[in-house]
C-alpha cells in the first residue's frame, strides 16, 4: 500500500466514523426514545460485559473447560465476593488476579 493509499483509507475510516457515531453526538437536543428503550439501554454495558467475559471462563482454546478445578473460576468468584464485600473494583482486580496467579504459578493449575 502506498503512502496516498494509507491516507486515502484513514480518511475514508475517519469519515465513516464521524457519520454513523456523528448522529448521536451532533443533534442540539435528546432524540426522542420510548421509555421501554431507555430502560433497556440501562443494562447495555453488563450484557456486554457479561458477554466478552462468560466464554473466557468457561472455555480454554475453543472448547468448554472439563473440570471446576481451574484458577480463572476460583479468581472470579474470590473477585465477586470481594466486590460485594468492599464495593471498590481497584481492589477488585487486585483480589481477583492475584488469587487466579498464586493458582496458576503456586500451585501450577
């Protein structure tokens, strides 16, 4: 690809952005939305997230884990306890990982 073809395609990828992202930044005023809308919009960002991060627990290259003896589930469910106990999600992450590594190099799971 040549430079002018570099340019070309990161304005044309910038213009397409601006147009389909543009149409709810640009208006002056709220758009209207029906309320059952703007409830279900509400539990958008956790169904997201629930969905990027269910497989990746559940599932080791491609295929469903086999046994219940894996460190990524015990860090997760240390790291859901830990967050309903303080509510903080630093430590969170913290508490989470670091038990899901003391697993995997402490005890080579």
């Amino acid at each position: 690809m040549t430079t002018w073809e570099t340019i070309v395609t990161i304005a044309g990828l910038a213009l397409i952005t601006l147009l389909t992202r543009g149409f709810f930044i640009l208006p002056s005023r709220d758009l209207p939305m029906p309320g059952w809308l703007r409830e279900g919009l509400r539990f958008a960002p956790i169904g997201a997230l629930a969905a990027v991060i269910a497989p990746e627990l559940v599932m080791s290259q491609g295929r469903l884990i086999e046994s219940v003896v894996d460190a990524r589930l015990f860090g997760a469910a240390a790291a859901v306890a830990w967050y309903v106990w303080r509510r903080d999600m630093l430590s969170t992450i913290i508490v989470g990982t670091g038990l899901m590594l003391i697993l995997r190099m402490g005890l080579g799971w």
